[in-house]
C-alpha cells in the first residue's frame, strides 16, 4: 500500500481547544497518529497496535494509554478492534474552509482602506499582509468584518504577535 509523503496540518491545531487541553505527550502522540493514519493511507485506519509501538518505539501498555487519552478526547476511536483517527479523510480532503474570493475581497478591503500603507512602521510600496486582530478561529462572525483587520508588512506583521506590540492606527474604531 503506498503511503503519502504528506499530510495537512493546520496551524489552527495549535488553538483547538480539544488539543490545547491535551498533556503535552499525549499531544505528540495525536500527532503521530495523524501521521501513522497518513503513511497507511486507508482513511484514517492505524496499524495493529503492535505495529505502531514497534513504530513509536514505545511499551504497547504505554501506547494504550495514551489512545485512551485520544479516545477521551475523540481523536481516535476504536472499532471492531482496529483504531482509527476521527474525521481524518475529511480533515485530509482538498476542499478548503475558507472562502478565498471572499478573502481576497476582505484582504483588498483592508489595503485600500488602510491606503496600502503598513500600519505598524508607515511603509509603503512592500508586501503587506492582512491581520485579522481577532483572530480567524476565534470569532468566525468578524472574519470578513472590516473593522477586524489591518495592513502590516511581513515584518511588523511577525512582530505583531510578539507581546507587548502597539500598531499606529491602534484604537481606531
């Protein structure tokens, strides 16, 4: 069976909540689930868990306590005695949550808005990046909402989410 040599991760892992609440080994151990799913590339289905604690070089009642863990957290299910990640073929699939012609309108709107000038450092003629100050995850009601986004270039963009950054228009209503 060939495997696939790559699979989608979102940077949004970082802030679902059912991962966020997840013990830090138990974390990776969804991770190499996602993984393990991905090389068996049969919608989901792990190895026996013989095979994946050869894989992970792990204790087998280790290993099984931490799908328990993923169980708990409905990251992994079993059945009829095989494991399987939850919603992986669908999280793997190329259809994207996101409506990029909408983004793309959201991203114009705020350049223009914002005069095609970065609002951290007063830049003009770089490339700028759209920042949703409430982030996307967060509040799915301000996505498109104009109000929620500035002009950065890439640089004060990076430093906009270090703590303690102020942009020029902050407090703009």
């Amino acid at each position: 069976m060939a495997s696939k040599y790559w699979i989608k991760l979102y940077h949004e892992i970082l802030h679902d909540p059912k991962m966020g609440k997840l013990p830090d080994g138990v974390w990776r151990r969804a991770i190499e689930m996602f993984l393990l799913a991905g090389e068996l590339d049969d919608d989901g289905q792990l190895p026996p868990i013989a095979d994946m604690a050869w894989t992970l070089r792990l204790d087998e009642g280790v290993l099984r306590k931490d799908l328990d863990a993923l169980v708990e957290a409905e990251i992994v299910i079993e059945t009829d005695g095989h494991w399987v990640v939850t919603n992986y073929t669908k999280r793997q699939s190329p259809s994207s949550t996101r409506p990029q012609s909408a983004i793309k309108a959201w991203r114009t709107a705020i350049f223009a808005r914002d005069d095609y000038i970065c609002q951290g450092c007063g830049s003009r003629g770089v490339k700028l990046q759209a920042h949703h100050i409430v982030p996307w995850y967060l509040d799915h009601k301000k996505r498109f909402d104009l109000s929620n986004g500035i002009t950065l270039c890439r640089k004060c963009h990076h430093l906009y989410h270090l703590p303690g950054w102020k942009h020029r228009a902050e407090g703009r209503a």
